[in-house]
C-alpha cells in the first residue's frame, strides 16, 4: 500500500510538471528568451507581432505544429539627416525556420532539442540629391541548434549555437548560454549573453552614436568578443512585455534601455 501511495503521488508530481511546462511552452513569444531562439514553437496555428523602441518589428507563424517561421525587420529606412536631402537607411533582416523541438525527459524534467536556418541581410545606405552614394551590405545563411532545459518550472537554461557561411569571407560562429527565472506565473527575468566572431555588426547608426570614437565595428582579426542583453519579461494570455538593457561592445561600456511589447493570436 505505501508502495502504491509513492507511485501515484510520483506520478501526480510528474503529470504537474508536464502541465506547468506545457503551458510555459505556450506563453507569448516564449520561442525567444530574448532575442536569441528557444526550441519553442508555441501552439498549432498561431503565431504573434512584436516591436521593440519602435525599429525592431517581428513576427511569427507556428505552421500546423512542424516548425516556426520567424521574420524580423529592424532598422531605419530613408531618415532625413539635413536640408541637403542626404538621407540614410540602416537596417538588417533576419528570416527564420525552426523545426519542431525533439522532447525529451532528463532527471525528471524537460529538456528540449531544435535546429533550423537563418537567413540574413543587413544593408547600411547614405544617398545625397546628386545620388552619390555611400552603401556596404552583409549577407549570410546560418544553421543553429538550440536547447533548452526546465527545472522545477522556475529555472530554464538555454544554449543557442550557430554557424554561418558569410557572403564576403570566412564563416561566423554565435555561442548564447542564456538563463530565464521565473518570479511568478506572469513575471520573468531573463539574460542572454553573445559570444562571437564576427566581422561586423548591424546597425552602424547605433556605433556611431555611442562609440566614443565614432568608429564602425570591424573585427578584422576575427577575435571572439561578447555582449548581452537582460531584463525582465511580463507575459499574460495574449500579451509580452520587455524591459531589457543591451550591453553592447560598441558602446564603450554604455548601457541602452529597449522596451518591447508583443501580442500573440
């Protein structure tokens, strides 16, 4: 009998834990911890619309349960710098496929594998009215695994890799251990930190800005370097909310505030 009471009551705590992730699985935009993937698909059929600071706008589409297709623009298109019509562009786009994760139960808890590709594009534009122009672009098709892990509902580890093959040279490696805690059934805290070695980064406006020496990030050497982003996150049926802060390695050490909202349907 004391045998058959532990088995069931096993049993419940097992089936909790499959519920509880279950339905973690299927909060908004949990297919990202941040930015960087999560084997989460989310539900059959749906999908969700986010921005963030107003230049980062992405989507997604969970198709019939098999995979996700992901697109996200981010940028500056056709901004007025002064009265002689120079005007700039400055964006990159990243599109995405991820298949359905592989599911596995490890030390009584799940665990989480995906892979997919990545197709990505950043263009940087200046245009005068006499047409003259300044214009540098990246191009590259990146395969990524990514996995994550839940323990008691409350701390779930993530470890998204990737390689890419690169338009202009080389290839390009992303190494992102990140780690969500979960403070309550709609609060999270979250961070992600980026090791690579690429030759560029996006967003140049951005280096310009922020760089104390107003020089564009060029990794010639291909050194790896790193930086993050953390935060916390408030999910609600529908409904994400980021507040992050981006440590960025251009920046000298400055911090940039981003402000996110989603909505799933």
């Amino acid at each position: 009998m004391k045998r058959t009471m532990i088995f069931i009551l096993t049993a419940l705590a097992f089936s909790a834990i499959a519920v509880l992730a279950a339905d973690f699985s299927e909060q908004p935009f949990t297919e990202k911890l941040i930015f960087s993937e999560t084997p989460e698909i989310g539900k059959k059929w749906h999908g969700g619309l986010r921005t963030t600071d107003l230049i980062s706008y992405e989507g997604y589409l969970n198709i019939n349960g098999w995979a996700t297709v992901d697109f996200m623009l981010t940028g500056i298109f056709g901004l007025k710098m002064d009265s002689n019509g120079v005007e700039l562009s400055d964006n990159f786009k990243i599109l995405t496929f991820k298949s359905r994760p592989l599911c596995l139960t490890v030390k009584n808890a799940p665990y989480k594998l995906a892979g997919g590709l990545k197709i990505y594009r950043s263009d940087f534009n200046m245009v005068d009215e006499s047409d003259s122009l300044i214009a540098t672009n990246d191009r590259s098709t990146v395969l990524f695994l990514t996995q994550g892990y839940l323990l008691n509902n409350k701390h779930y580890f993530n470890l998204f890799t990737s390689l890419s093959s690169r338009e202009k040279s080389g290839s390009t490696y992303y190494i992102v251990p990140g780690y969500r805690y979960r403070l309550s059934d709609r609060w999270n805290m979250g961070i992600e930190y980026y090791m690579t070695n690429t030759l560029y980064l996006p967003m140049k406006i951005f280096q310009f800005l922020f760089d104390k020496d107003k020089l564009d990030f060029f990794n010639t050497d291909r050194n790896m370097f790193s930086y993050m982003f953390y935060g916390f996150q408030y999910t609600g049926e529908h409904v994400r909310i980021d507040l992050n802060l981006a440590s960025h390695v251009t920046f000298q050490y400055f911090i940039m505030p981003m402000i996110g909202f989603g909505w799933n349907f």
